[in-house]
C-alpha cells in the first residue's frame, strides 16, 4: 500500500494498483478468514462471515497506507474518476461501470484528505458539464448522489 | 493441506500470507486462520494480515538475529537445530 503511494514514478497507474490490492485482500478476506456468525439462528446455523477483525485491519491498513504520502492520492482518485467519467462504460455493462465507480469511492473513504479530493472532484465536475464531455449524466447524478449522502461529510 | 499449528505460524512468519495472497492459495490461508483461531492467534495473523497490506511483509520482520531468538522460543526449545 504504502508503496503505491509513494511511488512517484507511476502515479498515474496508483489508483488501479490500489484497487487491484483491495480486491485481492477483500477476495482473501471473504474466502480464507471467515468466521462463524454469532447468534446465528438455527436455520443459518454454520453460517459463515467475514471475520470482522481482518476488515476493521484492512481499513485500518489503507487509511495508514494513504497516510503516508498527503494530498496526491486523493487527487488521483478524483482524476481517476474523472477520466472514467470522460471515458464511460464502454463495453461494460451498467452494474460493472456502477461497481467500478464504487470501488474507488471504497478508497476515498480511506483517505483524509476529503477537502482534496473534493477540490478536484468539483473542478473536473465543472469542466465536464460545462464542455459536455460526461459520458453520462445518470451516473453523474448518482455519483453525486452518493458523495452527498454517503462519504461526503458536507 | 494438513498444517500443523507451529508449521502454520513459522509459514505466516517466514513465507509471508502476501505469497499466498498472490498465489491465490485460499486453501491455505483458510487452514492458517483455522488453526490460528483453535489457540487464539488471530490478532497475530491480522497483524500479519494488516502489516502485508499496508507496507509489504517484510517490514514486518524484526532484524534477523532477533528473529532467529523468536523463532527458536516459539518452538519450545525444542527446535535447535532450526
């Protein structure tokens, strides 16, 4: 983690090396460390959940990791999503540009620097309407949306 | 794979989970966690866990020669020629 960010030399392949990261150890947490569900009824007894332990870990490893390095990985999440607000969907159906879309708000949340983040967010945001260059305005609308009621403190 | 409870913790330790993580070795991590939470060792492992995801395993290491006491004590003395 901490070594993405503070690789200067590929900052622009930081996000999706980020992302690739969470989803290799959100795939390890939820295949190899599962634990069994406490009061667990008897119809799903045996039932198995992520154990809580190695989330509140994993959360705590990317909010330390973002740590290392101030600003520029909140600004790169706010240029990554501008460019794949610019790009669009492409060949991928709607669920999967919404989970790709998800996914990097998941490592905003982790970061501190939400004013950043927020900073570049609304200029790209304001360059892309104005310009006409958003690929499409529902998800604009629904990422706005959730910045708003979910990971936006303002 | 058949782990006993020290193996498992000398190949978190050693090996790293980050080499089973990259190899994709579920199997594996999921007898690790198994066998680490029968003798409550599941803050050790998600230390491990949370050290490998945030700067790389090896950063995690103590220096070598404190790392070959740790090693030979969790054995119980009783693996010298270790």
């Amino acid at each position: 983690m901490e070594e993405i960010v503070k690789d200067v030399n590929n900052d622009d392949d930081m996000v999706q090396r980020l992302l690739d990261l969470k989803s290799a150890a959100d795939t390890t947490i939820s295949t190899a460390f599962l634990a069994n569900k406490i009061n667990a009824s008897e119809t799903s007894a045996g039932t198995k959940i992520p154990d809580s332990e190695f989330v509140y870990s994993l959360k705590d490893a990317f909010t330390s990791g973002f740590r290392a390095r101030r600003n520029k990985p909140a600004e790169m999440i706010a240029k990554f999503l501008d460019k794949a607000m610019r790009k669009g969907q492409g060949s991928s159906t709607d669920a999967e540009f919404q989970a790709l879309l998800d996914s990097v708000l998941a490592l905003y949340r982790y970061t501190d620097d939400k004013d950043v983040f927020r900073t570049f967010y609304h200029r790209s945001l304001a360059k892309r309407l104005l310009l006409e260059k958003s690929a499409s305005i529902d998800f604009e609308a629904s990422m706005l949306k959730k910045l708003k009621e979910g990971t936006c403190p303002t | 794979m058949s782990l006993s409870f020290v193996d498992a913790y000398i190949s978190c330790f050693i090996t790293g989970l980050g080499s089973y993580m990259a190899a994709g070795d579920f199997t594996t991590l999921a007898s690790m966690y198994t066998l680490f939470s029968r003798v409550g060792g599941i803050t050790v492992l998600c230390a491990a866990f949370r050290q490998h995801i945030r700067v790389g395993f090896f950063a995690f290491l103590p220096p070598r020669p404190d790392y070959d006491v740790y090693y030979l004590d969790i054995g119980g003395g009783n693996r010298q020629g270790c």
